[in-house]
C-alpha cells in the first residue's frame, strides 16, 4: 500500500471516529440538576464576603518607595531618559524633531487665525506646551500642539464673547484691532488655564474613563462636522472678505450664506495668493506620497510655500498693490508670564469644560493606537494630567489650549521618532523661531495661511466615508455618526457635543431595554449554538431550551426578558404556579379534614381495623409549600432550561 493510500484511511478513520463521538455526545446529551435559590447556593458554595481592600490606606502611606513610586508616576520623564539609549534613537529623535517643528511653525501661525488671535500665539502655543508634555506625558508619538479642532473651539469662544462690533471706531467705522486682539487674547489665555484645571482636576481622581463615553463614531462624526466649520470659516481670508462676527446655533449657515452673497467683493490677489499656495502645497503632498518610499524625510511644502510667499509678497509689494492681507508684525522674544482674569471663568466654564473633554478624547485615542503598534503602555489618567499642564502653564504665557495634531503625530512617527526628546527638539526650534526669526514673517499673506488650512483638512473631510462602511458594518453607529455631525454643524460646537453625547447615552438605554432574544439550537454534527430563527438546519435539543439575551438584565428590561422567556419557552409559568398553589390548597384542605376525621373517630371509640385503614389510606406528599414555590425552591424538582446571558 503507498504512504498516500494509508495516510487517507487513517484521516478517513479519524473523521469518522470524530463523527461517531459527536453522535454520540448528542445522543447522550442531558442537563438535569436541582432549582436551588440564593441561600441554598450560599450554603452549597459556602459564600462568605470578601474583605474589600482599603484604597486609601496605600494612599495615605509614607515612604521612600511610596515617594519614589509617586515621583516617577507623575513626572515620567525621570523614569525613561535616564535609560535613553543614546546611540540607538537620538539620531531619529532629532530628525523627527526638525520635521516636525518644520510642520509646526506654519500650523502654529495658521491655526491662530483659527482662533481669532495674532499668529504669533499660535508660535507660543507650540512651544511651552510641547515642552511641557515632553516632562509630564507618557505617549512616545504624539505630536502636542496646535489642533484645527482646538484652535475652532477657541475661535467660537472669543469671537462670540470679543466681536468685532464691540471694537468700531467712531470716526471711520473701522475695527479698533488692537483693543480686540487683546481681549480676545486675554479671554484664550483665561479659557486655556481653566481647560487645563479641569484635565489636571479629572486626572488626579482617576477620571480618565471619560473618553469612553466618546465612542468612535461620535468622535469620527464631531471632528467632521469640525472639519467643515474650519473650512467655512477660512473662506473670509481666501476671498478676502469682511465678514460679521457670528457665534450660537446655524451661525455657520448664517457665515456661508454672507460669504455667498459678498462674492462680488471679492479681492482677485487675494484669491489668486490662495489658489496658487493651495496647488503647490496639493502637489507637493502627492510628491510625499508617491516619492515616500525614496526620500528620507518629506519634502516640507508648507515651510517651503510660507517662505515663497513671504518673500513674494515683499518684493513685489502685494500689499500695497493688490491689497492682499498680510500676518502684520510680530514681536520678537518671549513675553512674561501674565495672571489669568478669573473673573471670565464664569463665562468660560461650560466651554473650557467641552475642550477639554476634546481635547483629551482626541490625544488619548492616538496616543493608544501608537502604544498599540509600538509595544507599550499609555496611562490615561496621566494622560490628562500631561495635558492638563501644558494647558494650564501655557494659559499663564498667553497661549490658547492645544492637543494633539494627527498629521504631525505620523510624520514624528513616520521619520524615526522613537521618544518624546522628538518634542523637545520642535519646541526649541520654535523657540529659535520666536527669538530671532518670527519678525521675518511680516508679510506673509494670510491667503497663505489659509491654504495651508484647507489642504491640512484633508484627512478629517476623509471621514466622510465612514458613512459607507458604516452603513454595511453597523447602522446603529452609523446613526450616532449623522446625529453629531448635524448636530454639531447646527447647534454649533459646544452644544453640538452635549447633544451627541446626551443622544449616545441614550442610544445606549434604549439598546439594553430592546436587546435581541432568541433561541438557540444546536449546529447539526457540532457544539456550536445559533438562532434557531436565523439558521434553519440549527435543532433544540429535546428537553432543553436554551434562551440567549444580547443585554445584561437589570431593572429597565428585567419585565421585558421575563415576558420575552415565557413566550420563547411556550411555558405560561404564572399559570403553572396558580395551578400549583390551587393544588396544595385542595391538598393541605383535604389532610385537614382527614386529621379532623381521624380525632372525631378517636373520640367516637375503636374502629374496625378494615375502616380504620379505609379512612387513613390516603397518602399526600406535601413537601413543597406554597412559600417554596414562589421563590423556586422545589425539592426534588428537575428543571431543563438553561438561560444565557451575552453581552
């Protein structure tokens, strides 16, 4: 016989000897066991309470480790750069570093504007927060800074609280824009040292769960509708249009429209400036993309783009000439420290709160998907403190609350960044930015900055086909997506979360009141269960019935799961009961009158022992009381159902 012929019998014979034992086992497949109630289990398992560890005992302990272990906890820079290996990643570091500061500067003077705010605090706010991060974060990747996100949610707050209208000149109608810059820069610094209360607050009392409340689609869907009121708003600067300030819900409807009919004023160098800055960076993005594999680092277009500009818009004077808006003058240096005016935090509280709730949601969900690919551990608690900080300390040196950037985040990753020493190093390039060389960015159109706005929205107006893979994978999430997106385009940023948030959670009642139920039955020749409603060669087995839940069972649906398992099993278990009780009551009344006879007789004087045995033949088994029933104590009861429960 050749090996092949003798291989195939004995896998023949193993399928068939595999086959023979499943027969078997369902064959002889039997579920009998005892009802028993809570205390009967206790008793059985001998159930004794666990004695709760103390929380606040370790807390209030005092030593050397335990303040060794809260140093290195909080500050986590001591615990990782002492073990830097120099050799092995600072080469990465430092050319991650430069591509990133190369990313930052223009992001940073660009996502201002976003703001409302001079772009130079946008230069501020991309270096102390970084540098603070690099001490305090426990995130190897991600790239702390300006955020579009962020930067909008600061802009709806100052220029609602500081509009333009509150600053008209007299004399000419015009905007006094120095007295508006600085109480829209005094109300982002305020906002930025109470977003970072809060983070820092929710830190240290472990907190860090929030962000589950923020699913994936809710975030997808706000960081969209996000996306398309930064576009909307970046439309004034590429047409260079004056427009009203406007905040509140349909404010960016009430923009669009005023955009739309004050085309006719547009200024042509203007939008010829945006339109020739938006091709180049587009073009030099599909160079990265196509050349990525051949260049060491990318090409950085938008630093390349916003020295072009700036030395255009010098030479040929395109200010005078074409009336194009430029940044304006920036101040060389570092400014001091400035106190926060607490009397705006009772102005700010409700939106501080939002953006830092954002802010978070979005840092930690990319800081866990770099953990992930890369082998470590992100602390989201932590997390919140490290941003909490850099917020906090930033708002003390004028700067407007900050996260992280996604396309920043890969690039850091994408070039060899390995640590947060990446971070250091973009902050001290930005501080060689802001020392010697911001003034040299004078004339840098505003078109420009714009541009470089719209074409970094790409990747977030990419989510829009979230909506086709959630529409085949899951169309309850789909509806969370469409929700926050409407809601948060028309009730505006701040109300649009509460919305999608408050819609979430009650998505969520509303899945574990109405959960699926089914009966399950057994795959023929397997041990696997399925609906029997959804799998028609799936068959229950005799005797048994198996009732699955696709929710937990609490107070909301326990009515519902009762109702939904007596008409499953196509037992009315109610009625089994009152029949029961009627039952032992005839019972329990016919014994009485039977031990009421046998004392009547007693007393009457001896009776035959043929009547005697006439009269107390009857033999009653009343073991199980009424009590019992009712709370499913039967002994000596069988029961063959089995309940499961599935989250």
């Amino acid at each position: 016989m050749e090996p092949s012929e003798a291989s195939g019998q004995r896998d023949t014979q193993a399928l068939l000897s595999t086959t023979q034992e499943m027969e078997l086992r369902r064959r002889d497949y039997h579920v009998e066991r005892p009802l028993l109630n809570q205390k009967q289990l206790e008793e059985l398992g001998r159930w004794s309470s666990v004695t709760g560890t103390h929380q606040w005992r370790t807390w209030l302990q005092c030593s050397h480790a335990r303040a060794r272990a809260l140093l290195l906890q909080y500050l986590p820079v001591l615990a990782w750069l002492p073990r830097y290996p120099v050799r092995d990643w600072l080469l990465g570091d430092l050319l991650s570093g430069l591509s990133v500061a190369i990313m930052q500067l223009p992001q940073g003077l660009a996502y201002a504007l976003l703001a409302g705010l001079p772009p130079v605090f946008g230069l501020y706010s991309s270096f102390y927060p970084v540098f603070i991060y690099f001490l305090f974060g426990t995130s190897r990747h991600i790239s702390v800074g300006t955020f579009a996100v962020m930067s909008v949610m600061v802009g709806s707050v100052t220029e609602s609280l500081a509009p333009d209208e509150d600053f008209l000149q007299d004399l000419n109608s015009t905007v006094n824009e120095t007295a508006r810059d600085a109480a829209r820069v005094q109300l982002a610094s305020a906002l930025s040292v109470l977003v970072g209360l809060f983070q820092v607050g929710l830190g240290l009392v472990h907190f860090g769960f929030v962000v589950t409340y923020l699913s994936e689609p809710l975030v997808h869907g706000y960081t969209t509708a996000a996306s398309v009121q930064v576009f909307i708003s970046q439309l004034k600067y590429v047409f260079g249009l004056q427009l009203s300030s406007r905040s509140g819900p349909l404010s960016i409807i009430y923009t669009l429209l005023e955009v739309c009919w004050k085309l006719p004023q547009s200024v042509v160098g203007t939008m010829v400036t945006a339109l020739v800055a938006g091709v180049v960076l587009v073009v030099v993005k599909l160079l990265n993309d196509k050349l990525q594999q051949h260049l060491p680092l990318p090409i950085p277009g938008e630093l390349l783009t916003l020295i072009g500009a700036t030395g255009i818009s010098y030479g040929v004077g395109l200010k005078h000439r074409f009336g194009v808006d430029v940044v304006g003058d920036i101040p060389a240096g570092l400014i001091p420290p400035v106190a926060p005016n607490s009397q705006l935090f009772a102005k700010l509280v409700g939106n501080a709160f939002a953006i830092a709730v954002v802010g978070f949601a979005i840092a930690i969900s990319l800081g866990k998907i770099f953990a992930l690919r890369h082998g470590y551990r992100v602390d989201s608690n932590q997390e919140l403190v490290a941003l909490g900080l850099s917020n906090l300390i930033g708002g003390v040196f004028q700067c407007f609350p900050v996260s992280c950037s996604m396309s920043r985040s890969l690039v850091q990753e994408s070039t060899g960044g390995n640590t947060q020493v990446a971070g250091a190093v973009s902050s001290l390039f930005i501080l060689i930015i802001i020392v010697k060389l911001g003034e040299l960015f004078q004339d840098l159109p505003k078109a420009v900055l714009a541009a470089a706005i719209i074409v970094n929205l790409k990747g977030m107006l990419m989510q829009f086909t979230d909506i086709c893979s959630l529409w085949k994978a899951n169309r309850m999430d789909l509806l969370i997506w469409l929700v926050t997106f409407v809601a948060t385009i028309l009730l505006n940023l701040d109300l649009g979360l509460a919305a999608a948030v408050a819609f979430s959670l009650l998505l969520v009642v509303f899945r574990t009141q109405l959960p699926h139920y089914s009966i399950l039955g057994q795959v023929p020749d397997t041990d696997i269960y399925r609906d029997v409603a959804e799998y028609s060669e799936a068959r229950e087995v005799p005797g048994v019935k198996v009732f699955r839940s696709s929710a937990t069972v609490y107070f909301a649906n326990a009515e519902l799961y009762s109702d939904t398992l007596k008409q499953k099993c196509g037992i009315d278990v109610d009625r089994l009961i009152s029949r029961k009780k009627k039952l032992l009551k005839k019972k329990e009344l016919k014994l009485k009158r039977l031990l009421k006879e046998e004392k009547l007789q007693r007393q009457a004087g001896p009776l035959e022992p043929a009547a005697a045995s006439k009269g107390t033949s009857v033999s009653i088994n009343a073991n199980t009381s009424i009590r019992d029933i009712e709370s499913n104590n039967m002994e000596g009861s069988k029961a063959k159902c089995v309940w499961l429960h599935s989250r």
